[in-house]
C-alpha cells in the first residue's frame, strides 16, 4: 500500500539482474519482495533473450519491462472489473432493502 513505515529501517539489498549487481535500499518488511521482483524479472529476461530476436541489452529490458507491466495492467483490469461487479450487487442489494422497508413501511 501507499503507507510507508520510515523508521530509517531501509536495508541493502544486493540483486542480480543480467549478469550484473545491483545494490538497493529499501525497508526491511519489503526485502522479500524487491528479491521476488528482481528474480521475477530475471526470468522474464531469459525468455525474451532465450526468443533469440532482440539483441542489445537494452532492447530486452525494455520489452521485459514492457511484458511486465502490461500483465500487471490486465491483472489490475480484471481485479477492478471483479470490485465493480461486487459492488454493483451491492448496490443492488440495498436497493432491495430500501424498497422491503418501504413496503414494510407503508
């Protein structure tokens, strides 16, 4: 989430992407993750690099990160479709409601 608990608690982190290392700061309860991401990323890498059409470095992060994100946004899409159906039935639901009171009402 977007709450942040800054007790100047950050850790490094050494990563390991393409080949080459990366040191990271970030806080400690986020550590697992930042690592989960970085080998998450790595084997996106190898796929595209395993493909054998794109050559330079810089083309295969480039359309890594490109893979990556457009899965996220498909993956948030759906989530976000899943809530908007759950609270339709919600609203739907207290719309039911209000009209047994009235009827109960009157």
């Amino acid at each position: 989430g977007s709450r942040r608990m800054n007790n100047g608690n950050s850790v490094p982190v050494s990563l390991r992407i393409l080949e080459k290392d990366y040191v990271v700061a970030c806080p400690e309860e986020e550590r697992d993750t930042l690592m989960a991401s970085a080998k998450f990323f790595n084997e996106k890498v190898q796929q595209i690099r395993n493909g054998g059409k794109v050559v330079s470095t810089e083309r295969v992060v480039v359309i890594s990160a490109l893979n990556i994100i457009h899965e996220y946004l498909q993956y948030k899409q759906l989530q976000e479709n899943d809530l908007n159906t759950v609270e339709n039935s919600i609203v739907q639901l207290q719309e039911k409601i209000a009209l047994a009171l009235l009827e109960i009402k009157s």
